[in-house]
C-alpha cells in the first residue's frame, strides 16, 4: 500500500491535511493526516467520502459535445477535436472583431489551490477577455475589513482557547469550520463563555453558553447600541482609540440618541439579552469577536460587519491575545497567480461584466456580444442566483465550454464539456482564508479515463493557439506542473510559508509554530495608517464614511418570509451529491411552529414555497429552531436547475465587495417567500 499527502482543495474554512492509501493504482482509502497541527488527522464526511467521489459512477470520463445545448445529446469526441474546437471558435472571434474579448470567464471556487488560477493567468494571457467578476461568498466583509484595517486579516483560530468571551456573529462553525470547535471547547474548559448571535439556532448555538435570536439583518443596530453603552460608561479604551484610531470623535457623535426602543423593535431581541450582553461585555477583557460569512449576506452586510468592527475597537481589543474581531484572511492568497486573481479587474484592458448585470441582461446586450463562454470551477446554474435566467443566457452564447469533473446543471447546458481530474490525480499547493498552514497535495493515482487538470488543459491550449491571436498567448507552454507551481513562488510566499522553492515544499505541511495575533503592530494598511472609524475610502465610493446603522431591510410584504439558504453539513455548496456514503440532501423549507401554525401547515407536509421569481414545492419541517419571520432552505441540494432554491434569490447586491472582488457582493440572504400547503385543507 503507498500512502500520499493531500490537501483538501475546497471553499471551507478547513483546508485539511489527508493522506491516500493507493493499491495497485487504485484509492482504496482517504484519512486524516495526524501531522498537521490544526487538522489534527480529522477530516469531515465529506472528506472522509472521496474515494467514491473520485470513482463515481457519474464522473466525466471524456471530453464531450453537443450542438444544441440542453438536448443532452452529447458525443464523446478525442481531446484534439476539443482543443480543434476551441481554437477554431476563437480564432473566428480574433478575425471578426480584432481580439478575444467577446471570449468570456466565469470561473469560482470548485477547487481552490494554487494550480488551479491557471484559467485566470491564461486568459490574462491572451490579451483583452469578458469577465463575469464578483464574489457570491466573502467580498462585502472584505471590503469592510479593508475600510477599517486595510486589509482582510484574522488571529490564527488558535487565539480563541485565550479569550474570556467569544461572541459569533453569524457563522456556524459547528458544520462550516469543524476544526475550529476544538478552540471553542478549549476556551469553555479554561472558563469563557460562548455567545452565538443567530437568527438560527444552529449547531453551534447548541454547543453556546447564551444564544440571542436575532432579527435578520439588525445586528449592526445592536453593535452600534452596545458601542454607544460602552462610551457612555466610560469603558472604551482611551489609549487605544488615541494612537490607533482614526475618526473616532465623528462615530462618538453619530452614536448619540440611539434610541432603545427602536433598538428592541428592530432588533427583536429582549431587554434582559441586551443587558445581559452589556454585562459580559464589560466584564471580561479578551473578548473574541468572530463573524461569519453568512453574516454579511446581505443589502447592507458589508456596513453590518464595519459596525462589529468598530466595537472591538472600542473596546480597544484589536492586537490583543484571545481578543480582536475576525472575519478570515486574505494574506496566504499570494502566489503569483493568485495575485492575478484578485488584481484581474483592475486590467483596464479586459471588459468587467459584474455577476449581478450578468444575471439581469446576459452576454448579447454587450458590445461586442458574448460569443463564446469558458465556465471552471463553477456551477452558476444551481449557486448563483436566478439560475434559470442564466440557463436562459447560456442559450443565447454561440459556444459555451464547461469543465468539470461531473455532468452538472451548468455542463448540461454547455456545448463542450471537458472532464478533469480530482486533486488525488495531480499536484499542487492549498493554503486557507482561516488558519495559516501550507499542504503540498501529492499526486496518488493516474487521470482518471481521459480526465486532465485545469493547468494541463491551458497549457495544452496556449500550445495550439501560440501567435495566432492578435495578442499571441504568454502562457507558458512547456512547463511540468511542478514548475508551473514553482513559478507562483514570490518573496512573500517565501516569507509566509518559509520554502525557497517548491522543490523544498514538495509532500510537505506547515503550520505556524505560534499563533499569530492579527494587528499586533497595529501597522494598519488604511491611508491613515490607523484604524478608521471614519473612512473617506468608503465614503469615496458612495458609502458611508461612518459604521452607523440605523434602519433594517425594509420587507414589502408583511406575510413573507425572510429566505435563509445557508451552508450545510452534508455537502460543499454543490459538491458531493449522490454519494453513497453522505445521506441524501432532500430539500426541505423549515419555519417556526407560530409561522405554519399560521398558514395551518404541519410537519412533514408539501408546501409551495413562491415568490415573484418562482415556485417551489418541497416537504415543510416545523420547528422551534429558526426564528419566526424566517424560512430556511439549504442551499446546493437540489439536482436540477428548477429546483433550485436559487430560483426564488432574487438578484439583489450587497452594498460592499467592489474593492477586492471587481463587483459588489450577491445579497442572498434578504428574498423573501410567501409558503401554502399544496394540498388546500378543507374548510374547517
Ligand atoms: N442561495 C445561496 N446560494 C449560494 C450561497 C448561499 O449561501 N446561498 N453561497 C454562495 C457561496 S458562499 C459560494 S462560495 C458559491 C459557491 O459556488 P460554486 O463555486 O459554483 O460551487 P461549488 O459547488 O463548490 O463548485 C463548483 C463546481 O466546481 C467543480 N470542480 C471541483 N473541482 C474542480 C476542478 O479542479 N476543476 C474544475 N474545472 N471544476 C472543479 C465542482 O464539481 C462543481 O461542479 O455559492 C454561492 N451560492
Ligand atoms: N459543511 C460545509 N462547510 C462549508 C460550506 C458548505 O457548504 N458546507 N461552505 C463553505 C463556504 S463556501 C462558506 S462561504 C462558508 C460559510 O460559512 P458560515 O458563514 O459559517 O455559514 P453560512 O451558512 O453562510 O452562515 C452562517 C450563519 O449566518 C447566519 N446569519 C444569516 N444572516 C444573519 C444575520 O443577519 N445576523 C446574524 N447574526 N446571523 C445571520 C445564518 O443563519 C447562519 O447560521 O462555509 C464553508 N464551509
Ligand atoms: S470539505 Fe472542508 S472539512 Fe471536509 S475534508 Fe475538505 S477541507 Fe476538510
Ligand atoms: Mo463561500
């Protein structure tokens, strides 16, 4: 048996460190590797599920064509056919318009190591391109962070297991970030307390001291409320707010006459929970605020995150021990092509098309028209929102290429589907937005049939297409994979990760040997170079200069729901569906007893979940778990396009993410739906 070293390339705080157990050329087993610090040799059900993952029987073996998309009459056809294809189809786009740019990339986070922005470099290569940017995950709290501290930049997990108080706000860590649990109950075990603030009672409120249910979307009232008491006792920190912080006289100010009736009926919180959480405010003094991603899924998350901000600041907890607030990090996204990544927007050559125009209008309203789609790494028709429209859209693209490793909604609506290897099956390099460990993922098995990796793809490409462009291709064509990671080596990856090379790096973890306090220098990377209160970088860009917030999402009608669709523990966004080994995700819509008793809908029964987007039909579970005003659906667990629950997310931005994603960030969070019974009950 022959064991590798691997690493979880997925979207998830965890990053975790395997090993493979390989016979005979075959995976027979995945684990956990016991040498990485933080992982600690566990790995999730989803990790522990990838050996019928990369043997499924529904894997893409073959490169395959329709011509009619959606007819499912696929072809399989040779890869030279496929590349033959796609350079005929951009060459003819070169000829007719003098460039690539009706060529368009739509591309996420299927697999997020380092190998894998090699669709982004090589479509930098080629001189202008379409890009469909922004990010349906993190950039309105990234954007906050960068307001207030320069930059996106968590303590190490670690720091939690000093904090007195460790208060979150809007993640669920207990099914998004497993590894961080282990902090949490550390922390409880030397005495701090767990505050989870929620509208949902999840599975990590269960596992809190105190939960406080609050209205969705208010939480930046609360913080401003606890800010202001704070001030008005006198219990900021002085020292801090003096040589640290910028604009903190305007926010004092703007803080007066929050008026606490407002705050309770806004908030839905009780008087006793409001005190309650000033009490344990003021009693402890390594308060670890940590806010979620789910958190800022909204029209003013990115303004609900500075709010938080600006109380640990307050409290002067920034650069302290077990204190501080925490979002994630962006700091170990920093080799070469990554940095191209985040920068890609900023090209002023290539045509930035932001996610949410792209939904509302498509690719034939531009000009020149989107004649040609390349989709990795992504599958819009189940995650981004209105997913039909975009089905709608795909129609009207002349050439659409997927590459995936599994025949999803978005490769069935493509004309050319390119299967690719799982990360068992090439090597490469994964480092975290939440802890700062680096893991070389070694190769174990050969490709699976005729499947290549994203880089082998674009090499293979850029080869065929070399100087017959207008802009002739930079991409380097000649290069092992192993080189082509070596060239994303850069100073501040030798300083982050200590490697000189990859040569060095090659079936190696690395984990920090202390934990690292974020904003420890307090070297603030704002154009004050302290932390801002007040921000003219925000303010410049039609924000608030300010973290006040004041007023809630406004609902329409006051029947509906708010619409949560949040991340659940039996997938990955749209990942490992139809594993034997994970149970099936069946959607269910789940509400609060008061909100069926109601619309006299009962457990277990079919409901119409609809709004003006769409309708969908699915089994009600009633509970006492999600607040009343709000109707859960997990996202990712539908098989088809129409049953999606993306098709009732309205296409709503968030009011922040340009800065670091090109486009504001998707509002998932604030649709709401109207639910009935299926079956109309007699009359009673
Ligand atoms: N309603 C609602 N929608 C949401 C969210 C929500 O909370 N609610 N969450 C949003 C968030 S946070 C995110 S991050 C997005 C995620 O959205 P996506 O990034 O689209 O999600 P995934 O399902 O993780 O991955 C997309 C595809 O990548 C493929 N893939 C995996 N590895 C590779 C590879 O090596 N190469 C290629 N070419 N493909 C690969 C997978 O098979 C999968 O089909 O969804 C967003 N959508
Ligand atoms: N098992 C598993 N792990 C994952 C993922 C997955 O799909 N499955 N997805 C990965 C990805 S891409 C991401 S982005 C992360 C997401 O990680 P998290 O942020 O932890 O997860 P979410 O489910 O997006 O949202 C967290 C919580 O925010 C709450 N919330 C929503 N709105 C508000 C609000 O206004 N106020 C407050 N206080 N709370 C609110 C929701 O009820 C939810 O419980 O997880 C990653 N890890
Ligand atoms: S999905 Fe997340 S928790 Fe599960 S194995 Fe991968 S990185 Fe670890
Ligand atoms: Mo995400």
């Amino acid at each position: 048996m022959q064991l590798k070293r691997h690493v979880c390339p997925r979207n998830c705080f965890s990053t975790c460190s395997m090993i493979s157990y390989v016979e005979n050329g075959q995976l027979q087993k995945v684990t956990g590797d016991p040498e990485n610090p933080y992982t600690n040799g566990r790995i999730c059900a989803k990790g522990l599920s990838y050996v019928d993952h990369v043997y499924h029987k529904d894997r893409l073996k073959y490169p395959m064509y329709q011509k009619n998309k959606g007819s499912g009459r696929f072809e399989r056809i040779s890869w030279e056919s496929a590349y033959d294809m796609i350079v005929d189809n951009w060459l003819a786009i070169d000829q007719q318009y003098g460039s690539l740019l009706p060529v368009g990339l739509y591309k996420y986070t299927g697999d997020l190591s380092a190998g894998h922005y090699a669709p982004e470099e090589f479509f930098s290569s080629m001189g202008p391109t379409t890009r469909i940017v922004g990010s349906p995950c993190a950039a309105a709290g990234f954007d906050a962070a960068y307001y207030d501290f320069g930059i996106g930049c968590s303590s190490d997990p670690e720091q939690m297991e000093e904090a007195e108080l460790i208060v979150i706000w809007g993640a669920n860590p207990a099914v998004t970030s497993i590894h961080s649990i282990r902090f949490l109950e550390n922390a409880r075990k030397n005495g701090a307390l767990v505050v989870v603030i929620d509208p949902v009672l999840t599975k990590t409120a269960e596992l809190a001291d105190f939960y406080l249910q609050i209205n969705p979307g208010t939480d930046g009232i609360f913080a401003n409320a606890l800010t202001s008491y704070l001030i008005d006792q006198d219990l900021h920190d002085e020292v801090y707010l003096n040589r640290h912080s910028h604009g903190f006289d305007a926010f004092k100010n703007e803080l007066k006459g929050i008026d606490h009736g407002i705050l309770l009926q806004q908030t839905g919180l009780q008087e006793e929970a409001v005190s309650f959480m000033k009490t344990l405010l003021t009693s402890s003094s390594k308060i670890f605020h940590w806010i979620g991603l789910g958190f800022q899924r909204h029209t003013n998350g990115g303004q609900m995150v500075r709010t938080v901000n600006a109380l640990g600041a307050v409290q002067g907890l920034i650069g302290k021990p077990g204190s501080g607030v925490h979002y994630a990090h962006a700091d170990t996204w920093i080799f070469e092509n990554q940095t191209a990544f985040f920068k890609e927007h900023l090209e002023k050559n290539n045509r930035i098309l932001p996610l949410t125009h792209w939904i509302d209008l498509g690719g034939t309203v531009l000009d020149p028209p989107l004649e040609s789609l390349w989709i990795s790494c992504r599958n819009p028709l189940i995650q981004d929102p209105q997913p039909g429209q975009i089905r709608e859209h795909l129609k009207h693209i002349p050439f659409v290429v997927t590459a995936d490793l599994f025949m999803t909604e978005t490769a069935k609506w493509s004309n050319l589907v390119l299967p690719v290897t799982s990360f068992f099956e090439e090597e490469d390099i994964a480092t975290s937005y939440w802890h700062r460990g680096f893991a070389y993922n070694e190769q174990a098995i050969e490709p699976y049939h005729e499947s290549k990796s994203d880089y082998t793809i674009m090499k293979e490409l850029a080869r065929r297409i070399d100087h017959r462009f207008h802009s002739p291709s930079a991409f380097p064509t000649d290069l092992t994979k192993r080189e082509y990671l070596n060239r994303q080596w850069n100073d501040n990856v030798r300083r982050q990760f200590g490697f000189s090379d990859v040569h060095e790096a090659v079936g190696q973890i690395r984990y920090p040997e202390s934990a690292l306090i974020s904003w420890k220098n307090h070297d603030y990377l704002t154009p004050s170079g302290k932390f801002e209160f007040y921000s003219d970088r925000a303010q410049n860009n039609g924000l608030p200069a300010l973290p006040i917030h004041k007023q809630q999402v406004v609902r329409t009608d006051p029947d509906s729901l708010q619409l949560f669709t949040t991340h659940d523990s039996r997938g990955l966004n749209s990942q490992f569906k139809g594993s034997r080994t994970i149970p099936e995700r069946a959607t269910a819509v789940h509400i609060h007893a008061e909100a069926a008793a109601a619309r006299e809908i009962s457990d277990g029964e079919l409901v119409r979940v609809f709004n003006e987007n769409a309708s969908l039909t699915m089994k009600a579970k009633v509970t006492s778990l999600v607040h009343p005003s709000v109707a859960l659906i997990y996202q990712g667990s539908a098989t088809s396009t129409d049953e999606a629950v993306n098709q009732l997310v309205s296409v709503k931005d968030s009011d922040m993410g340009e800065h670091v994603s090109g486009s504001k960030s998707i509002a998932y969070y604030d649709s709401f739906v109207n639910i009935k019974p299926k079956q109309n009950h007699a009359p009673r």
